[in-house]
C-alpha cells in the first residue's frame, strides 16, 4: 500500500468514525427532545458542529489528494 493509500484509508476511517459520534449525538438530542426537553436538545446538539466540521475538512483533504494522485498520473503518462 502506498502512502497515499494509506492516507486515504486513515481518512475515511476517521470520517466514518465523526460522522458515527454525529448520528449518535443527533439520536441523544432527538430523544430529549422528544421527551420534551428541547432546551436540553439544542445544548446537545451544538457538539454536531464539531464532528461535522471535521468530517468535512477530512472529506477535503482525501479529496485534494484524490486530484494530486490524477493530476501526477496524468503527468507520468506520454501523450499519444
């Protein structure tokens, strides 16, 4: 595996991993909300900005890497 793959794999690993906490925290205040604690529901679900900022900035980086690994590809290949 290159190293590139290898940052891929740890990215998308980590992504699953904050969008995962991101459901579980979404599920926590659903239920308190529905239980009619929606003050408590809003504090909850104030942590979501955090794991969904991560997430996107993850999916950003696999995604520029992505673009690299083409563009040098593109390079290493002759033109017909």
């Amino acid at each position: 595996m290159s190293l590139t793959g290898l940052s891929i794999v740890a990215c998308l690993h980590e992504i699953r991993t904050r969008l995962s906490d991101a459901v579980a925290v979404s599920k926590a205040a659903l239920a308190c909300a529905e239980a009619g604690s929606e003050r408590e529901a809003l504090q909850i679900i104030i942590d979501l900005d955090t794991f969904l900022h991560v997430a996107t900035t993850l999916h950003g980086a696999v995604c520029l890497i992505g673009r690299i690994t083409r563009a040098d590809e593109r390079r290493r290949t002759p033109d017909d």
